[in-house]
C-alpha cells in the first residue's frame, strides 16, 4: 500500500465519524461508502447503502452543500450518471472550525465572524439567504438598512480578501449543486455582488494559508524578533492575495512599495516616516539572517533598477516541521536521539560510525537509537553496494532523513491520534450521560442546587473535556503545519 493510500485510510476512519456526528447516520454512511470504494452513481450508492434512494439522495445534497462530495458530470450530460466523490479535505476541515472564527474575529471583526458561522453552519448560500440567516434565524437582529449595508460590507471585505467566494456552479432538476471546483477571481464576485443568484462558500485554501502564515511568523518572532515577524507576515499575505509563486514556480517578488503599503495599513497609529524606518531596519535583518527566509532581487522596470523582495514561505515550513519533529523525537526517544535526528537533517547521508562520533555516542548505543528511529520511520537507510553481490561487508549503509517521508508518516500518526482522542470523548460523554442530562436541565442554578457530589462530577466532566478538547485543538495545529494537502491550494 502505498503513503498515499496509507494516509487516506487513516483520514478517512476520522472524516467518516465527522460527517456522521455533524449530519447524521446516512450522510455517514454516504461518506464511509464513498471512502471505501470511490466515486459512485447515486444508483449505485443507493444499493451499497441500501438507503431508498430519496434518502440517499438527500444525504448527497446536504453533503454537497458543504462542499464534502464532488459531483464529476459526465459526457452524456446524464443525471443518472454523475459520479460522487468524497472531499476528505474538506470534511477534516470542520475539526477546524473554532480556530478560523477565533482568526476572522480576532482580524476582520465580529460581523465577519457572523458570516464565516453562517456559512459553517449552513453550507453553501445565496445572499439573502446568508444576510437573512444572520439577521433573522441566529442572532434576531432587526433587518434594516444599515445593517444590510454593515453586512454588505463585511462580506465585500472578506471577498477582496479571497476569504469567501462565489460557487461556480448549477442546480440540476433536483437541486444538487454542480461543483466544477473553478474558483470565480474576486473582481467577478464583486460584479455579481447583490445578485440573488450567487452561491457563496467558505475559501478554505486561503483561510489555511492565513493560519500557516501565522504560525510562520510567530516562528520569525521566536528566531528573530517582533518586528520581523509583522513585516514576514504583511509580505506573507501580500503574497496570497498575488499567488504564492508566479507561473513559473517561482515566489512572488514585492517591491518595497508594497510593502510599505500595507504596513501602514496595518500600523495606522504609527507614522509614515517611523513605519518605513522600521521596514528598513527588519529587511536589512532578514536579509542578513542565516536562515535565508528573506531573497533580495534587482529588476528592471522601464529603464529603473529596483529591488524587490520574496519570502521563502516553504523552507520557513520546513523550518516549523523540523522544531516540531524534533520536540517529538526528543519526548519518544530522549536526547542522544533527538541529537542524531539533526544531525542527520543537517549532513544527511552518514554511516554508523559517522554519526556515532559526530553526536559523540557510543558505538552501541547509536545502533540502537537509530534502528528505533527506523522502525519508527524517522530516518531511512540506504545501501550503496561495492559488489554486484550486495555482500554486507562489501556495502556501504547510509542513515538519512528524509523530511517529507517523515512529514507524511506524522500526518497519519495525527489523523490516527485525533480519531482516538475523538472516540474517548464520546465514551466520557456517554459515560457521564446522567451528568450531561443534568446540565441540560439546569437552567438558573438557584431553581435547582447541585449536591456536592453532583458538582464535583460536573467540575471533573468539564475538566476531563476541557483537556480532551485542548488536545484536538493542538493535534489539528500540528495537521496545519505537516499536512502535504495544504500546499497544494
């Protein structure tokens, strides 16, 4: 079985018991079919889950809305002969949901924190559909004139930011909506703005890159300091809102102009004069940095040599994926083994007794250490025979790292942890089911007092999911940053 193969069984078991938590036991079972045996007709999908196949219908739409199935129309323009696929990504998303409301709010505001739980809690919209959800169903506010236009603008803003889009899409003879997963630019979604007619969704690539941005500059921040950090993560989102790399794989180069720009945005309190000072000083830094994050370019514009700057946004992941390996080598194997790790990373292909007097251990205890490393698929080996007979005594062993092996392996182990950490959640909940009736009940504390037994089974269930749930939050963290999916978007 191939890595690949490999991680999307292990995503799969986590994102089947996802959509049968958030929509029930048919869409679960919609989704663990589609998981199992890929893309199906709603025919076909009928009889494997021998659901009546309004049923099965419905779990598909409901799905679909949430952008978890892919609808490939075929040639023939057949109904009948749409096939369905599961969006794994998109589902495992929804673990993630409390950190992109934390971010928009804590970014944009809270009316454009209103929109973005209105589109999770919904799926896709059109806009009246979307502002009346707002105004009416979650938070009964009074639909007015101003409030449309506040709601108008919050949604214009999070659009320019490519933060929310609209669904290229159509609805066939029974709703479904038809993704061809093209994404619409944001001056069209402007043009279409107050039209009726639109669908918006949820840009979950941009909004995981806003979040990967963000533990990248608290790296800079940590490494350098907070200066460099505000200026890495301005000329991050600048980049985003370009495209990370040109049509030729290259990274975006940002004039100092730009730059600038956006600084000043961002530093409204802070004047012109002392914000350039301030870029000036943190280029002259990252440039200067042995890390290399920071790439200098001269270019000629009409005549004019200017320079321009780009931010190597993949070595500074790998930057964050090495910290975190190694706090995991260091925990699960102590410290001789996490010194063999980077060293390793660091000269990459070495023999046993290479390493063992470079991280000054014994010949003994190195063996060991890396044959746990190997079987743990932290370093590979690699022979390098003199001999066509591959004889061990006439054949060089070659210990290394390989980083995005040993990203992908850790992605599985995550997805594995997150679906362990979910299930105990539930059995603490299922066990403690006559305490979550109780607070279901308790509306003023003052109507009905609580034992003191009873308030110490209440203070250890919430302790207990208190944890569980910190837990999922950081595992999920950890996905952001090793996830191979996410640098595709």
């Amino acid at each position: 079985m191939t890595r690949t193969k490999l991680r999307e069984t292990e995503a799969s078991a986590l994102a089947c018991d996802i959509v049968a938590d958030a929509f029930g036991h048919d869409c679960g079972l919609v989704c663990r079919v589609l998981a199992q045996r890929g893309s199906m007709t709603l025919r076909e999908l009928a009889r494997e889950t021998h659901l009546r196949s309004s049923r099965c219908q419905q779990a598909i739409l409901v799905m679909i809305r949430h952008n978890n199935i892919r609808i490939m129309q075929q040639e023939n323009n057949d109904e009948e002969d749409n096939l369905y696929q599961i969006n794994l990504e998109a589902v495992l998303y929804r673990l993630r949901y409390p950190r992109y409301l934390l971010h928009i709010r804590e970014c944009y505001g809270k009316t454009q924190e209103l929109l973005f739980e209105v589109l999770f809690q919904h799926g896709m919209l059109h806009t009246h559909e979307l502002f009346a959800r707002i105004s009416f169903n979650q938070y009964r506010l009074d639909i007015s004139r101003t409030n449309t236009t506040i709601l108008e603008q919050a949604l214009s803003e999070l659009v320019d930011l490519q933060l929310i889009e609209i669904v290229p899409s159509k609805l066939d003879s029974v709703g479904s909506i038809i993704d061809f997963d093209i994404s619409v630019s944001a001056k069209a979604a402007r043009e279409d703005f107050r039209s009726n007619d639109v669908l918006w969704r949820v840009n979950f690539g941009h909004i995981n890159r806003c979040l990967q941005h963000v533990a990248c500059a608290e790296l800079v921040r940590e490494e350098v300091n907070e200066s460099a950090s505000r200026l890495l993560l301005a000329m991050l989102e600048i980049s985003r809102l370009h495209g990370h790399i040109t049509n030729d794989g290259a990274p975006v180069q940002l004039s100092e102009a730009d730059i600038l720009e956006r600084l000043i945005s961002d530093f409204p309190q802070k004047s012109a004069s002392e914000v350039e000072v301030s870029l000036h000083e943190c280029l002259t830094t990252l440039q200067n940095d042995p890390w290399k994050l920071l790439s200098a370019h001269l270019m000629d514009s009409a005549g004019n040599i200017q320079e321009r700057y780009s931010v190597d946004f993949s070595r500074i992941l790998d930057m964050i994926r090495v910290k975190e390996l190694e706090a995991v080598v260091r925990e699960r194997f102590g410290g001789p083994a996490c010194r063999i790790f980077r060293l390793l990373l660091l000269k990459h292909n070495l023999e046993q007794k290479q390493i063992a007097e470079m991280a000054m251990i014994s010949i003994k205890d190195t063996r060991e250490l890396l044959y746990k490393l190997l079987k743990a698929h932290y370093v590979q080996i690699q022979e390098v025979a003199r001999t066509v007979d591959h004889a061990p005594s006439r054949t060089f062993y070659l210990w290394h790292v390989n980083l995005s092996h040993v990203s992908e392996h850790i992605e599985r182990e995550l997805y594995r942890a997150l679906s362990n950490l979910r299930a105990r959640m539930m059995y603490e909940m299922l066990r403690q089911q006559e305490v979550v009736h109780l607070l279901e009940r308790i509306q003023d504390r003052n109507l009905i007092p609580l034992t003191a037994s009873q308030r110490m089974r209440v203070a250890r269930m919430k302790s207990a999911a208190t944890q569980l749930e910190s837990s999922l939050l950081r595992l999920d963290e950890l996905v952001l940053v090793f996830s191979t999916v996410a640098e595709l978007h």
